[in-house]
C-alpha cells in the first residue's frame, strides 16, 4: 500500500505544479489592488513577528489541530472516544483512521475558513464588499499561523501523522496539494465574481494531461529505439 501511495504521488507532481501556478495567478490577480495586497501581507507579517516575538500561539493550534483531526474521522465515519489538548500537544483516540483524518490538520486551516465563513454568512444580510480588506487582513493573518505552525510540526519534531498516512513523500505531496486546493477556494469565497475555479480546475487537469502524455511517449519511444538496438 505505502509504494501504491508513493505512485500515487509521482502521478501527482504535474498536478502540484499546475496547481501552484493557478493558484499564484488567482491570488496574483485578486490582490492586484495595491491596498488589498497591504491588508493581507501586513495581516501575514503581523503574525510572524507575533509568533516569534511575543506569543507562538502553540495552545490555540493544538486545540483547532487535534479538532481537525476529530471532525474528520467524524466524516469518515469514525467514533471519537477521548480528546486531549494541551499547551505543547494533544491527542485524539478513534476507532478509525485512514490519510485523510491523519493529514487533514495539516491543509485545513481552521481559522482562515472560519474567517471565511463568516464573510459569506455576513454577505448575505449586508454588503460585504466596502469591508473585504479587512477580511483580507485576517485571511493574512490566519494564513501566515496556519503555514508557520504547520511548518513547525512537520520540521521541528518527528512527525508520526506523515508515517501513518502513508510516508513522507506521498504526505508531503497531499499537504503541498491540498494546501493550495484549499487557499484557491478560500479566494474564490472572498472574491466570488473574481475568481472561477471551474477555470482554473480546467487548465490543471489540461496540464497535467499533457505532462503525462509527453512522458508516456518519450518512455514509448524509448523502449521502441532499445528493442530496435537490441535486435541489430
């Protein structure tokens, strides 16, 4: 199973990198706005001099990590029996895990979403818009603690999560993915009329296509010259 996952994420690399590329030009183009683009970076700034001055937030990505875990074996079916949080670590007991449970904390920044949904509940009894940049602002924010404490967790301390779902190359590349899924949708929350993810979705799965399809042929073509070789 670890090696099918392993194939699995080699296939997938073409998708990362396009996936990359759509997203970068979403966000490209919504912050095009020299204001938009002040609010979401000093957003992301904020944070990372809170975070390594001040205050590393550790508790409250604890608590909104270990509930990752635990609504995702909710949807999958699991039952939870035991939730720990802590200021350094937590845990979750389930009866049941698969990699999606296992990695969800990792590409689900629970705050951003939040700030997300709020946006949208709030737009539909108000006019949201004269007000975006400051969702902005919190969409940086949130961003900027969910990708440095992701960062920390995965680097600072040996990850068990990455071994259960399957290795450290095929959950790396589900994270990286997974990420960039979520931020795109997160976008389009924001900015609705701005950004169209059946596009965007298009162009990855063209890409992707094509890479594959070069490869397949170049390996086609090369078995042809070294039958051809071996036959002379």
């Amino acid at each position: 199973m670890r090696f099918l996952k392993f194939i699995i994420a080699v296939i997938l690399l073409p998708t990362v990198f396009f996936t990359l590329t759509e997203t970068g030009s979403i966000l490209y183009r919504v912050l095009g706005n020299w204001t938009a683009a002040a609010f979401f970076f000093v957003g992301m700034g904020l944070y990372t001099v809170i975070h390594y001055l001040l205050y590393d937030f550790s508790r409250p990505y604890v608590f909104v990590h270990e509930m990752t875990h635990a609504m995702a074996a909710l949807l999958c079916g699991g039952r939870i029996s035991d939730i720990s949080i802590g200021s350094e670590s937590g845990y979750v007991k389930m009866d049941k895990t698969n990699a999606f449970v296992v990695l969800a904390p990792y590409f689900v920044p629970g705050y951003m979403l939040l700030t997300v949904f709020l946006y949208v509940a709030a737009d539909l009894f108000i006019e949201c818009a004269p007000y975006r940049n400051y969702f902005l602002f919190a969409i940086g924010f949130f961003m900027a603690f969910h990708l440095i404490q992701t960062f920390e967790a995965l680097y600072t301390t040996e990850q068990p999560d990455l071994k259960l779902a399957g290795g450290k190359i095929f959950s790396m590349v589900m994270i990286v993915l997974a990420n960039l899924l979520v931020l795109a949708v997160v976008l389009k929350g924001i900015f609705p009329e701005e950004v169209s993810l059946r596009q965007a979705g298009q162009h990855i799965v063209r890409g992707s296509i094509n890479v594959w399809r070069i490869i397949v042929n170049y390996i086609v073509e090369w078995i042809s010259y070294a039958q051809q070789y071996a036959h002379k």
